[in-house]
C-alpha cells in the first residue's frame, strides 16, 4: 500500500520538534531524555513540591551522566506551567530536594536501596533504565522492547509520593504495579 | 343544478390548483432539501472532527512515547460507527504510525492539504468525508490523525426526506381537490350559467332567458349584468324589427292588391271601348265599303289593326299579373315533351318554313307545369318569330351543366340583338327590333323573368346582331 502523505514539512523543520530529537535515528538515550521530559507533561505533583526552590523545574540525573548534552538541549526553552525546565546533575541523594524528576544512573545500581530510602518522602519522580527498579520502589523503570524505549510503571510508589499519573501515561506503560511487591 | 362537462371551467381550475399547489410544493421540499443536505453534511463533518479531535487526544501519550500498539487500539475504537471507513495516524514526520481499516481491502486516500495556520482540512470525494487533523501536545504539531467517512447517513436521510415529500405532496393535492372544488364553484357557476343561457339564447332563439346575478362584486358580476343588458337590448330590438317589419309587409300587401286590382280593371274596361272602335269600324268598312276612297279604306284597316294590337297588349298585361298572383303548385315537368307539342303547334300555325328543331327527349324539372308552360311558349315563340327573315332556321332547346347544376338554354340562329342592350332584355315592354320589323309587346321576357325568379332561378341572355340568340334559365 503507497499513502501519499501530504504534510506540511516546512513548518516541521522551522520549528523543531522536542519530542524526537532532530537526529533521524535517535539513540535509546536521546529517546529516553525526551522521555523525561514528556513524563513532566504526564504527572501531576503534589503543591508544595512545584512551588519550592525558587519556581524552577528541575529534571535530575544521579550518578554517571548517560545523556551528555542532549537533555539539556531538550529542555532549553521549554517550561511546565509558566516554571523553566533545567536540567540539573547530582551526586548524593540527598540532594535531590529541587528535583521533580529523578533520573538515577546505572552507575548507582549498588546503591540504589539507600537512594531509594532517602527518597521516600518526597515528591520526586524517581526514573531509571537499571533493571527490576521499580520492582524495588522506583516509579518507572524503562526497558527495552526490541529497540524501542518502554517503561513499567510502579503506580503504588508514585502515589505514595503524592504523584499523579495520567491515565494516559499509564495506558502506554508496558507494565503498571499497583500492590506492593513481596520481598521488598 | 348546472352540467359540469370534464373540460369545464370548475375542473379547469381545479387542475390549474394542483399545478400550481403542486409546483409550489415540489419548489418548496426542494429548498428545504437543498438547505438540508447542505447544513445536514456541514454537521456530519463538525461530528467527524469532533471524533478525530478525540481520537487525536487519545493518541498523545501514545505518540510521544512511541507506542503505536495503544494508538492502534485507540483508532479501532472508530469500528464502533458503522460509517467510518478508515482511519489513520500520523506522527509529527508524517510517517502512518496506526491504522484502523473497516475492511480489510479499504485504501487510505490521500490527506487533505491542511492550510497554514489551520489545524484541520476536509474535502468529499466519491460520497465520502476525509478530514485531517492536527494532533496537538503542549501546543506543538505531535502528529495527525485521519478519518474517512462516507455519507451513507445524508442517503438516508435524504430518502426519508423524498418519502415524507410524496406522502405530503399526495395529502396536499388530495386537500387541493377538495378545497378547490368548494372554492372553484363560485367563479364556475356564474360562468356555467352565462354559458347555458348563451347557448339557449343562440339555438332557441329566446331571448327572455336572463342569469341570475350574483351577490358578490367584481369583473363576474359586471359579466353577468352586462350580458342581461345585452339580452335586454336585443329583446328590444327584435321586437321593434319584427312589428316594423310587420307594418311595411301589411302595407307593401295592400298597395301590391290594389296595383294588380288596378291594372286588373285597367286591363279589363280598356277591352270594351276597344271592341266598340273595331267593330264600329268594321261596320264602316263593310256597309261603306265601295263608297269609300282607298285611302279611306287604308285608314280603316290601320285603326284596326291598332286597337287588335292594344287587345293583344291588354292580354299580355293580364297575363303578367296573373303570373304573379297566380299560385304555385310544383310537380315534376316532362320539358322535352312540352318543348315538342309548343313547337308542334308554332309549325302547324306555319307550315310553310324551312326549321331544324332540335329537342333531346328526357329534360326535365321541378315546378309549376301551367308556368313553365309560358317560359317554353314564349321563349321558343320568339326564337320562331326572330327566325323567320331567313330561308333555313335551326331551333335548339337543350340543357348544360351549370354551377354544379343544369342550365336549360333555347338557341336560335335568327336576328339576334346587340349584347349592349342586354340588360334592357327582360323589363316589360322593352323592345329591341322595331315593330314594323318583328310583331310584339315587349311583354314576353319580363314574363319569362317573373316566372323564373318565382321558382328560384336565373334567367340570361347571349347574342349578337345577326348570328342568333341563346336563352338560358334555370330552376
């Protein structure tokens, strides 16, 4: 089947899409940064979380930065209900306070029981591609289906928080755990 | 009540109701329809886009976060209305990201053209709806969604529309018969009525008939009025003409009695002192025959032959008007045979001349046979008088065809006239040969005449001097 797409292309290359980068085959972790980013469209948090550290919302990475320059290429610009979008780096946990999302890095794989305590009660989107981590309290773990980018949400968690994930969010997730896991 | 013929005025105006209600009505349903399928297929498209705009929402996070398995599940929801064909989104490349196809053989068509500044385009094409929208994230163009339709909904309503139109054309004209009917009667039967007293007027001839006007005003009434009128004034009139017309009959008989009772007695006590005159100079002659000169004698014998001359005169003046009073008793006229024994008697009066007479057996004519009997006499007697200066005369009474009749004719090879005088031929005594030359009255024609035109006839006349004359009648 041939389908003569009419599109207008032009404005599409005037104004750069954020959700793709421009690259014509984004790697898993430019794909993941924009993900990150789409996630802030996607949940809703709790008052005194949005309004603290002076107005700005910051999107997080823990540990050995995956990313390089393309989050912050992202989130140049854009904003979540009139608060900017900064892309911030941290080494400790404990550090996370300005941060609405979390990205912790695989770096932090032995660490992550204590990261993960010293989250626990705050309202930040905890995020990250090591594996079985929302099985043991992240919020939403990416994993890879052939070579796209999914992410299972752990909804329990995230509620706990106070977070709020739109139907939507979760009717694209891969998996969604809504009990708390034995052995946790 | 009044005769209502099927070309009558009443169903005439019945049937000019039902074209005109019927033209009215088709005109009406018409622009209702139009006006219907136009807003009707405005509101499917507003329906259309309202379902991809949801559709579109649906598929956000599906689209930003790549996964096509959700917007897929997200378009099949369109396999709920049986009149979306297909469906499909885009993502913000333009590249098919999901697909929702009725059948499995259904084609996408192309996208419309979505204008700048536009978030949506649609166009029809084969019956069918495609509209294009834009799916929007956070007011940026994440991707397109797709959606065809066909118009199987407008069809359908417009086949309800076309049977409630025929029910209600049906009702209408049925509702028009009716009240038509009613209504027509008051602008028919005035004009029926008129119609009914005109033709009794012109085949009867009775002039008394009138038409009820009626109550109400207008060019009806003034018909109805104007024609009483008329019938009025030419009741008047005739009976005017026909009195009229009665006097001058009366009066034209009696001044018609007393001329034929005058010339009547003229004619009769003119004998008298004629018989003395001859006789007294007849006596003169005989007792003074030898005592008289010659010129004495010659003088007496010119006296008598004048008044024998008058008496023929006063004969011929009396037959004329018995012609005229004489009543008509018509019978079938043998004309040959009556020819025959005239001429008989005109050769046993004088033997002594040389005629050819030529008359056919089998003429004959409808009339009064005492009548024609005088046309023969006097026609074929002058066509032996006016023969009789030449040696050999040939005398012919014969018939011919005539204005798609017959006209008899007698013709003779005599003295003839001069065809200037023609006219002059049938008034009584009128003479075109002097006396000394031919004997006669002047009286004979003019009798021919009378008794021609009495039966209907014509009667002419064809000559020149010397080479004969023709007489032609017809009855």
């Amino acid at each position: 089947m041939s389908v003569a797409v009419v599109l207008p292309l032009a404005t599409l290359a005037c104004c750069p899409s954020l959700l793709y980068s421009q690259q014509s085959k984004p790697s898993q972790y430019q794909i993941e940064a924009t993900y990150l980013y789409n996630f802030s469209r996607f949940v809703a948090w709790p008052q005194q979380a949005s309004t603290a550290k002076g107005g700005a919302f910051g999107i997080c990475v823990l540990g050995t930065d995956p990313f390089g320059p393309s989050l912050d290429t992202i989130l140049s610009g854009e904003n979540v209900g009139g608060r900017m979008l900064i892309a911030r780096r941290i080494s400790k946990a404990q550090d996370a306070s300005g941060c609405q999302i979390l990205f912790v890095a695989a770096s932090e794989e032995t660490r992550l029981g204590d990261i993960l305590q010293a989250l626990d009660d705050s309202s930040v989107l905890t995020v990250s591609d090591i594996p079985e981590f929302s099985k043991h309290g992240g919020m939403i773990q990416f994993v890879m289906a052939g070579d796209k980018v999914r992410f299972e949400v752990n909804l329990k968690k995230a509620s706990d928080a106070g977070l709020t994930l739109s139907a939507d969010l979760l009717k694209v997730a891969v998996a969604v755990r809504r009990d708390p896991q034995p052995g946790t | 009540m009044v005769r209502r013929p099927s070309n009558s005025i009443a169903s005439k105006l019945t049937r000019m109701n039902l074209l005109v209600s019927a033209i009215a009505l088709v005109l009406a349903c018409s622009g209702f329809v139009a006006y219907d399928f136009v807003s009707f297929r405005l509101n499917i498209v507003r329906d259309l886009s309202m379902q991809a705009q949801l559709a579109g929402s649906n598929s956000v996070a599906a689209l930003v976060f790549d996964d096509a398995d959700s917007a897929d599940r997200t378009v099949a929801a369109f396999g709920v209305s049986r009149n979306v064909l297909a469906s499909r989104i885009y993502d913000a490349k333009g590249q098919p990201f999901a697909t929702y196809l009725r059948d499995r053989d259904e084609k996408i068509p192309a996208m419309p053209q979505i204008a700048a500044g536009k978030d949506e385009a649609y166009r029809f094409e084969g019956g069918h709806v495609i509209l294009a929208h834009t799916i929007l994230f956070e007011g940026k163009r994440s991707g397109y969604i797709l959606v065809e339709q066909d118009m199987e909904r407008i069809v359908e309503r417009m086949e309800n529309y076309g049977e409630i139109a025929a029910v209600m054309l049906g009702f209408s004209l049925l509702v028009v018969v009716f009240v038509s009917r009613f209504a027509g009667r008051a602008i028919a039967n005035p004009v029926v009525e008129l119609a009914d007293a005109a033709r009794r007027v012109s085949k009867d001839k009775d002039y008394s008939v009138r038409v009820n006007s009626t109550n109400e005003e207008g060019e009806l009434a003034l018909l109805v009025d104007t024609f009483n009128q008329m019938l009025e004034q030419i009741q008047q009139s005739h009976q005017e003409l026909e009195k009229r017309v009665q006097e001058r009959t009366a009066q034209l008989v009696a001044a018609n009695k007393e001329l034929e009772s005058f010339s009547y007695s003229v004619s009769h006590d003119l004998r008298a002192p004629l018989r003395s005159i001859d006789g007294f100079s007849l006596a003169l002659e005989e007792d003074l025959g030898d005592h008289l000169t010659a010129q004495a004698k010659n003088y007496i014998q010119r006296v008598r032959a004048a008044t024998q001359r008058m008496g023929m005169l006063i004969d011929d003046l009396l037959n004329l008007s018995r012609v005229t009073r004489a009543e008509m008793r018509k019978e079938r006229v043998d004309l040959s045979g009556m020819a025959k024994a005239v001429a008989s008697e005109l050769v046993r009066a004088d033997g002594e001349r040389n005629v050819e007479w030529v008359i056919p057996d089998g003429m004959e004519a409808y009339g009064d046979s005492r009548l024609l009997r005088i046309v023969l006499d006097n026609l074929l007697g002058n066509a032996w008088k006016y023969t009789s200066k030449h040696d050999h005369a040939r005398i012919e009474f014969s018939q011919e065809r005539h204005n798609g009749g017959y006209a008899f004719y007698v013709k003779d090879d005599g003295a003839g006239f001069d065809p200037a005088y023609t006219q002059r031929l049938f008034g009584a005594f009128q003479r075109l040969h002097g006396i000394t030359e031919f004997s006669g009255t002047g009286i004979g024609l003019a009798t021919v005449h009378r008794i021609i035109h009495r039966h209907g006839g014509e009667v002419w006349a064809d000559g020149a001097v010397e080479k004969g004359a023709t007489f032609y009648f017809t009855i």
